[in-house]
C-alpha cells in the first residue's frame, strides 16, 4: 500500500469531518447564550440539522486540496465580549414590625419567677432582637415595662422565650415583648401581667384557700389540711393519728378558740368556699362523678392520712389512676390538697341554721326549696342540677332543737357522704365516734400587697333625720387593713340616705357621715373612680327606721320600739324571761299605776336592789337609752292592741313598776286568758322562779 496515500486520505477526510461537525452546530459562546436566552423568552428553538443519509466517500485529494489542508490556518478573530450585565438590587429585608405574635404565655409561675413564651411569624431575617421588659405594677402603679427592667429571649423554632427571675413575691408584673430591628428603631407590639405567687402564709398544717363571694366569704383564710387530731388535748392539723372525735360542738370551738387568735371552729361560709372550689376543678371528677372520700365502710374504722400522692391510703382501694370514687384527697383552685373533708369523720362547723324542713330521712340536697334562713349560697352545689348519685351528698333535716350544722358525711354514710353533705339532726351538745371537727383562722401577714377595698358593715341603728359613719378599708387577700396605702375611692348610696361620695383613705382607712332622710332600705357600694385597679366589688346593707311623730299610726315600728299609744312606745322583743320586782319588805314609792317613768326616782332612791326596773333603766335599744319598766296601766294600755299583744309570749305574766305595797308589786298577762293583772311577792335581787317574771320596756318619744 501506498503509504503516502494514506496519509493524503486521512488529511482530507479530517478536512470534511471538520465541515460536517461545524454544519452540526458545534457552537460558539455566542451561539449557546443565544439559544438560551430564546428558550427563557419562549421564542421558538432553531430545529436540528438534517442528518447526512449517505456515508461520506473516500477521495483521493488533489494537490491543491492537500496543499490547502496543510496550510497554516489564518487566525479567527476575537469573539466580542458580552456586555457585564447591572448588578442585582438586594433585597429590602421584612421590617421588624412585620412579625406577627399568634401567642404569648406566661407559665411556671413561682414567688420570684416565670417563664415567657411568644410565638410569632414575619422574622425572615432572623435577625430581630427580642426582649421581655417588665416593672412592678404593685410598687407602681401604671408603671410603664419599657422603663423597667429587661429581660433577653432567645430565638427558637418559631417562638422567643425567656426566664425571668429575682422578682418580688406576691406583686403584679406588667410585661411588654418588645423587638430591636437593624436601625434600633424598639416596637412593643405584645403585652399581658403576671401575677407572683405569694410566699406562704398559713402554720404547717394549714392550706390557704381563695375567697368566694358567692358565699359570702369575701376574704381568703387559712385552713385545717386534715381533720384535727388530739395532741396531748391539743388540736393538732397533721396527717398521723385518727380525727379528733366524741367532740360536742361546744368542745369544739373551744379546742379552736385554745389555738390562739383569729384561731376559730371552721364557718359555714369557709366550708362553702371550700367545697365550691373543689367542685370547679376538674381533677376532682371522673365520668360525671366527684370524688367523696372513705365512705364504703371498708374499712369500717376511721383512717389516718398520709402523703398528698397516696389519696387512697389505707382504703383498701388501689387508686391505679388519677381518681377514684374513695380518694380522699380533693384538689383546690390554687393547687393546694386537702384531705377528707368529704367522708372519714363528720365534722362540725360553726353555723346553727333554722333548717328548711324537718324529718329523719336523707333528702336530696339540690332538691330543697332555699328560705331567708338558708339561701342556697348556704348549702348546695354550684351547679344546682347535681344529685347525690353524682357525688356531692345529700341532706337530713333532723327533728332536735337546739341544732348546729355537721358536713361531709363519714366512712360509713355511703352514697349519702359528699364534699356538700350537710347534717342537722344533732344538738350542738351531742357527740359521736364518728364526729370530729376542723379548725381555721385569719392569719395576720405584714407587708402583703392591697387587694381590695371593704366596706365595714353598719351595726348601728339609724333614724330618719340621724347620722352613721360609714368606714372604707384597703385591705390584703385575708381582710387585714394595709395601714400603708394612701388611695381614693368612691361610695355610693342607692336608697333613703345622703352622704356618699369620694372616701380618702388614709393610712388604709377613711369614712364618711351618712345621714338618713326616710324610712327604707340602704344599700351601700363602691366605685373606682380614681383608677386604682383595686377589687370594689364590697357591699354593704342597712335599714333607715322611722321615726314616731302624732301622725304615726299605733301598732307601726317607729322610734325604737312599736307604738302602742301617743308619745309611747314598746320594745319588740322580750328583754328578760326571769326577774324579779326585788326590795321585799321595803316601800320604795313606786305607786304610779299610769306612767312608769314616774316610779324611777323612787325604785332609784330606796337603797334595794330591783332587778326588772334595772333591766330597762340599763338597756340601749337602737341608739336609746331612756327605756323604763312600765306601770301596770301601761301594760293594759299595751295588751288592748291586739298586733303588738301577739308579740309578747303566751301564758306568761309582765312585770310592772307600779307597787302593791311592802311585800307585792303588779302583774299583767298580756297575751292570755287569765286574769288581766295580778299581784306578786318582789322576791329578793337574785331568780327565784316563784317571784321571777318577765320584763318588757317601754319609752317615750
């Protein structure tokens, strides 16, 4: 083979690949920017060359063909340069205020700290700084957070939080979220208040527990956490030992009272608040029902208490779950247990109510119609459409006289036992095994902060035309007057008095001079027209009397008493059911058979002791003290009105000023049969039940 051939060949073929390849388009720089920028444009895209159908030929190159091939190529010429394309803007970053805060949360509240949580959107930089700023609305009132103190969050998956701490217990915190953008330009755009736990206040053994307005217990009190226990005759609140029982009512307020002061058999009203927050709290209930202690009589004893976490010790139940119907641990509204005060032992409280009905059979207690007597803030659930299958107790009415209130039901009572079970078949004399009892008291705490405003209640008697004082208290969460606060507030009179008006409190306590103008009911309440943030929800009620004037009918009240002739009037109630006319033997002068105010000098200036005339001459009745014991016509004149007769009790005589002579006085029955007056022995200055009679007074007006 002809070598030099060969190589033409391959010289000219290399020559026309390089032709075919450039008619392929083996493209430029240029080439590609320009068919992408059509394909970003969506202009259309230049289709593909045709391909060749025949294989190329071998040729034997000319001279000419090979000199070309072999000739050094003439150089291409630079391609032009694109042109630098305008830098891109950067982005406007989100402004700071463009964060959203969907939530924020305060938890883990303690005496001194908390903890806070936002969670938010819009920070696509992630670059904001965020603070927590809060002050002490307590020490400042309308304090401002962002001149307080400050607090740095940390950034989190779509959240801030931060931990606060080195607070002051039992103070209200104002808190702002704020956020620093780039420029330093601080936005607040969340807010909200924390209220500190307060450090505590009751004795070991005590919880405290909230007030209730609702039934009438306006402040918070300190409470028994167990049933008392006997502690060398000392009631002790601890969970060893069993209750305290075979206690009279008597025995029991006098075990409380020995404690120390403000130390007091538990209320009624303590015992209300106390059940309607344990009916409130969920952890309390199960599938509809409450809780209601050792009450199955299994065991059939009374049972010690134990730590918080073992509510069934000693029930015999396994309490594997949260509740169980014999726990005998109930769960209060700011996180405190007590224990028992459904089931175990009974226990008295200090309340002897006129009961709603009589009878010796358990009762429904939602089912009972409330009187004046006991309302239905005294008693029943909160929920009136409870029963007793649902948990909360039952009551029985009782038949005894004498009666004071016993609640809970105890170990052996079953489905009648509940945290409302309320018993009024015992005489406050009457003890039992199974009965025992429950201590309290009003702690006396220095430093707490104001938590609201108290109207003292009026005891005073007050008159058309008269004056009262009317006092305001600032006082803490248990009713103590705080002596530091200087404040405003304004009361208010709704009904028959005048006086009402901005109270400055000074030192914690201000008043001001109602006068009354006709007879009728007062209300009195409170406003906060000076913005002190302060609870006024206090109220007060009292009665504007009459006053007698010769217009007034006989037999009306008016003036202390009931008018039963011109310029007269008698007391309403019985003042003495056992006194004798005393001075036997000696004739003092009292003769007068008209006007027993006329007999005063005499029984006065006899030197002997006279036990009825001294019941009057020393009784101030609704603000008066010039009562005397009447003459003889004087009770007549009364028993002829048959109204103001009916008040006085029946088959019993009166006892009047007007002597017989040395050894007798008169008699006169007002409200029966017998003979209209009558003679007695004075007997001496001590009762004697054959010379001992009743005394009614009278005055004038």
């Amino acid at each position: 083979m002809n070598i030099s051939s060969i190589g033409n060949k391959s010289v000219a073929l290399l020559f026309l690949m390089s032709i075919v390849l450039l008619d392929y388009g083996c493209v430029t720089e240029t080439t590609t920017y320009s068919k992408a920028r059509k394909v970003e444009s969506s202009e259309e895209v230049l289709p593909d060359p045709t391909p060749i159908a025949e294989p190329i030929a071998t040729l034997e190159p000319t001279a000419a063909a090979v000199a070309s091939a072999t000739a050094t190529p003439e150089p291409t010429a630079t391609p032009t340069p694109m042109a630098t394309p305008e830098p891109t803007a950067t982005p406007t970053p989100t402004p700071i205020n463009a964060i959203t805060v969907s939530t924020i949360e305060v938890s883990n509240i303690g005496q001194s700290s908390f903890d806070v949580v936002i969670s938010f959107s819009g920070d696509e930089n992630e670059n904001a700084s965020v603070y927590v700023n809060y002050c002490s609305e307590t020490a400042s009132a309308g304090c401002n957070p962002l001149l307080g103190n400050s607090a740095s969050m940390a950034a989190g998956s779509g959240a801030y939080s931060a931990f606060v701490e080195g607070l002051v217990s039992g103070q209200v915190y104002n808190v702002e979220i704020s956020a620093t953008d780039v420029d330093g330009v601080i936005i607040g755009f969340a807010t909200t208040s924390v209220d500190l736990i307060d450090p505590p206040v009751c004795e070991e053994g005590y919880i405290e527990v909230v007030a209730d307005a609702a039934v009438d217990q306006t402040d918070n009190f300190c409470v028994a956490k167990y049933e008392m226990k006997n502690v060398g005759s000392v009631a002790i609140a601890e969970a060893a030992g069993l209750p305290w029982v075979n206690v009279s009512k008597t025995m029991a307020v006098s075990y409380c009272s020995a404690l120390g002061a403000n130390y007091h058999l538990i209320t009624n009203n303590e015992w209300m608040a106390i059940a309607r927050s344990i009916e409130g709290v969920a952890n309390n209930w199960s599938s509809g029902n409450i809780n209601r202690g050792h009450s199955d009589n299994s065991p059939a004893a009374l049972l010690a208490a134990d730590e918080d976490g073992q509510g069934c010790a000693n029930t015999e139940q396994l309490c594997t779950t949260n509740w169980d119907e014999q726990k005998r641990t109930h769960l209060l509204s700011n996180g405190e247990v007590i224990w028992d005060l459904a089931g175990n032992a009974r226990e008295w409280v200090n309340w002897a109510p006129t009961r709603v009905n009589s009878g010796a059979v358990w009762l429904e207690l939602n089912a009972q119609t409330p009187s004046t007597a006991m309302p239905a803030k005294t008693f029943m659930s909160e929920d009136v459409g409870l029963t007793m299958a649902d948990g909360i107790g039952a009551y029985i009415p009782g038949t005894t006289t004498g009666i004071s209130a016993i609640r809970g039901g105890h170990f052996s009572l079953l489905n009648e036992t509940g945290i409302y079970t309320l018993d009024l078949s015992l005489s406050a004399a009457a003890w039992a095994s199974n009965l025992g009892f429950r201590c309290s008291y009003n702690p006396t705490v220095v430093g707490l902060p104001v938590s609201r405003f108290s109207i003292v209640p009026i005891s005073a008697s007050i008159y058309s035309g008269g004056n009262v004082t009317a006092t305001v208290k600032a006082v803490d969460r248990f009713g103590a007057t705080v002596t530091s606060y200087q404040g405003d507030v304004t009361l208010v009179i709704s009904g028959p008095a005048t006086g009402g008006g901005l109270v400055n409190i000074v030192n914690g306590e201000g008043s001001l001079t109602l006068i009354g103008t006709a007879a009728g009911q007062v209300i009195l309440s409170l406003d906060d027209t000076e913005g002190s943030g302060l609870d006024v929800a206090s109220t007060s009620e009292f009665t504007v009397k009459a006053v007698c004037t010769a217009g007034s009918a006989v037999g009306v009240e008016c003036s202390g008493g009931y008018k039963y002739a011109a310029g007269k009037v008698v007391a309403m109630v019985n003042q003495s059911t056992g006194s004798n006319y005393g001075g036997t033997g000696i004739l003092a002068g009292a003769t007068n058979a008209n006007d027993g105010s006329l007999n005063v000098a005499a029984l006065n200036g006899d030197g002997q002791t006279h036990p009825a005339h001294s019941v009057c001459q020393n009784l101030v009745l609704d603000g008066f003290s010039d009562w005397y014991l009447p003459a003889v016509n004087e009770l007549l004149a009364i028993k002829a009105v048959s109204s103001i007769a009916s008040t006085f009790t029946l088959s019993q005589y009166y006892m009047s000023s007007t002597e017989i002579d040395a050894s007798n006085a008169k008699l006169v029955s007002v409200n029966n049969l017998f003979a209209s007056d009558a003679a007695i022995a004075k007997g001496g200055a001590t009762y004697n039940p054959m010379t001992s009679r009743y005394v009614r007074c009278v005055r004038k007006y």
